[in-house]
C-alpha cells in the first residue's frame, strides 16, 4: 500500500458532476489500500472570473487583495470534493493552504514555498481519511495568503508529496501523458511511457503546456516520481516523469517541443567594442522583457550585427526600445519578426550520440525550410524558421527521427 499525492486540475473539477467523477476515481484508489492526498485547482474558469470581477473595480489590484480573491476559488473546489466523498461513505477533511501552513515567501501572485507543516495532514491520514488540499495558495510568515502564480497547484501537489515521501505524484489533466510531440500537430505523435525530469524540464520551458516547470524542478530536486494522467480515460498508466534511465542510449530523441509565441530583433552595424552587449540588453531587461537565443556576428568594418529573440507579446515594446539604442550607438538599422518559432529537438540520448543537430539541419533543408538561428545545449537542439513551416518542419522532424516507433 502506498501514500499517493493526486492534483486535479480544473477542467477535471470543471463541474459537480466532474466532481463526483473525481470522487470516484479517488474511491477506487482508496478501496486498495492506498493513503490519498487530493490537491485541487479552481474550477475551470474560475480564477479568470475572479480577475474579470478585480479589473471591473481597478487597473491595478493590490497583490495582496488579489490573493485574497483568487484563493476562493480553490477553497470552493475542496468543500465541493471533500462534501462527494462523504456523501459516498469515506471520510474526507479539507484544508485550504493556510489550513496546512504551506509557508511561502512574500512575493504576492508568484509566491515560492518555503516549507510545510505536514503533522495535521499525517495525523488524517493515520485516521483513515482522505486530505483534500487547495492548490495554487500558502500563507507567508506575516499571515497572508499567497498565490502560487498560474499552474500553481502542480506545484503544491509536488511539494507535498516530497514532504511527506509520497512514492508517487499523480497529476490528472486533460491528456493521457507527454507525447513524441503536440498530437495536433503531428497525428502519428506517441505518448512517452517515460521521461526524464530533466527532459520534461527542458519540453516545458521550450513551449509543452503539459506541466508548470517549476512544478518539475521541484519533483527533479527531492526525486518525486511524477506520472501524468488523464482524468477522462478508466485506463492508462500515463507517463511517468522520473530519474534518467539506464538504457537512454537506444533513444537518441524523446520528444519535438515548439513554441510559437516567439518574435525576433536584429540591431546590425553597431560598433565592436567592449560593453556592447550590455548596452543593447540592459535597456530591454530593465522593462522586463526576458530574452531567449542571441547571436552575434562580427564583421570585418569592426562593426557587429546583434540578434536575440523575445516573446511575441514584447516585441512593439523592445523594437521601441532597440531603435532608441541604435540611435545611441550609431548604428545602421534595426529589423524585427514577429512571424517567427522555435522548434527544438530533446533528448538525454543526445549525450553519447553525435550528429543529431546535423540530421535537423538536413531534414530541415530538405523540406526548403531556412533556419534564422541555432542554439544547443546537451540534451537540446533549437533552431528559429519561419511561423508558416511550423507543422512542416515538426512533422518532418517527427518523421525523420522515427518518434512514432516504440523503442525496445
């Protein structure tokens, strides 16, 4: 028998029959024998209600009243699932994250967990009960609620987990687990039945949706095993997001991630000197708009072409920024594209496997699809195309790696 941490998120809370239906998957995991931990979000569409309600009374809501807000609606969901379970015979008790003492820093609407007092959570779970906890909230040292930030209950769900030395994290969504790629994409996509933390860190950061990264980061630090599961289907062992396997050697690629919220800024003939870097990206960090690739070109005038990409919703804001610079600097024209993406190649196979940039570069080619820029790291390959090859380029890549195959 095993101390199991579920998190339901809120499309499969979206309503009370979904509960019920939530209640029941609980009830058979609780007939084995198993201790259960439910963490819980928002119904869906509730939080963007609540912060429908705040724009209505002001632009800028207090952080702290804001969490205030926003921490009903988990409160709603545990009271809705805890009531279910009782109804159907089995004890329940919930626990909103102040209730529990999950301690997080100040830092209101982004706030990270510092610890959890686990003994009032220990003491149910000897009594038989299931523990139903609100996502996505704590409660700082002054007593404040605080919020997690957006998917913020994944994360709860993993902290609890490694606080207590649960042998598993199951997190239920919409989908049955990671697939090779996004299967809207890419029909032939296959779902992993494992993936390393360090893989699925790097396909959440690079665009997959699946789960919160620091949710991931959490579980890679403490070794939570972490299985993604479908709240919509009876059957499926999900995937299983764990510690590098053994026989990584046999799979060079686990995955094709992409992100399509991407633009581009080019700042070209700025002088070649010491500080310049600086001088182009500390103006775009100081309004917070966090830069991903750069590539840089020296010419042979001792001048050099500087290019870095952005989110796509910051690109009017830093072009304003980059042209203020290149009047500064002297230099001769600002370009920007905000018709671009980033597809990017995954794998810890990667490690002991050379040739895998050149094969994307060639399958790429093949298909006439230029790329704009390159950045590697060990166990990932990124390249920026034009927005238009984005589902030629993937399926190409999906294809030409063979991802659709189950490995031995």
């Amino acid at each position: 028998m095993a101390l199991i941490v579920q998190k339901y998120g809120g499309t499969s809370v979206g309503t009370t029959e979904r509960i019920v239906e939530v209640a029941v998957r609980i009830q058979q995991w609780r007939d084995k024998g198993h201790d259960l931990i439910v963490v819980v979000s928002a119904m869906s569409g509730e939080t963007n209600r609540l912060i429908g309600l705040a724009s209505e009374l002001t632009r800028q809501p207090s952080g702290r009243e804001l969490d205030v807000l926003l921490s009903t609606g988990e409160q709603v969901t545990i009271a809705l699932l805890a009531m279910a379970l009782m109804e159907k015979g089995y004890a329940a008790k919930s626990y909103t994250g102040s209730q529990v003492h999950i301690l997080t820093d100040s830092a209101h609407n982004k706030a990270r967990i510092l610890d959890i007092d686990h003994r009032k959570i220990r003491e149910d779970l000897a009594e038989g009960k299931v523990v139903i906890v609100a996502g996505f909230q704590g409660v700082d040292e002054a007593g404040n609620i605080t919020t997690l930030g957006r998917g913020g209950s994944d994360t709860t769900a993993v902290a609890l987990a490694a606080a207590l030395k649960a042998d598993e994290c199951q997190i239920y969504t919409d989908v049955d687990g990671v697939y090779t790629t996004d299967p809207r994409v890419v029909p032939e996509a296959r779902r992993l039945a494992s993936i390393t933390f360090e893989e699925m860190l790097e396909m959440a950061s690079l665009g997959s949706k699946v789960l919160q990264i620091r949710a991931v980061e959490f579980a890679g630090k403490y070794n939570v095993p972490l299985r993604v599961l479908s709240s919509f289907e009876e059957t499926g062992d999900g995937t299983l997001i764990t510690t590098e396997e053994k026989n990584v050697e046999s799979a060079l690629i686990s995955g094709i991630a992409f992100n399509r919220d991407e633009a581009q800024l080019t700042i070209a003939g700025v002088p070649d000197q010491p500080g310049v870097a600086h001088q182009i990206l500390g103006p775009i960090s100081a309004e917070n708009i966090e830069v991903d690739m750069i590539v840089q070109n020296v010419g042979e005038d001792e001048t050099t072409d500087f290019t870095f990409t952005i989110h796509r919703t910051d690109f009017p804001k830093a072009m304003e920024i980059l042209q203020q610079t290149a009047d500064k600097l002297g230099a001769k024209k600002v370009a920007g594209d905000d018709k671009i993406v980033k597809v990017s190649l995954v794998g810890v196979g990667m490690r002991s496997h050379a040739g895998i940039a050149s094969k994307m570069f060639e399958t790429l080619a093949k298909e006439g699809i230029n790329i704009l820029m390159i950045s590697t790291s060990e166990i990932k390959v990124s390249v920026v195309i034009e927005e238009k090859y984005l589902e030629l380029g993937v399926r190409a890549l999906h294809s030409a790696f063979e991802l659709e195959t189950e490995r031995a």
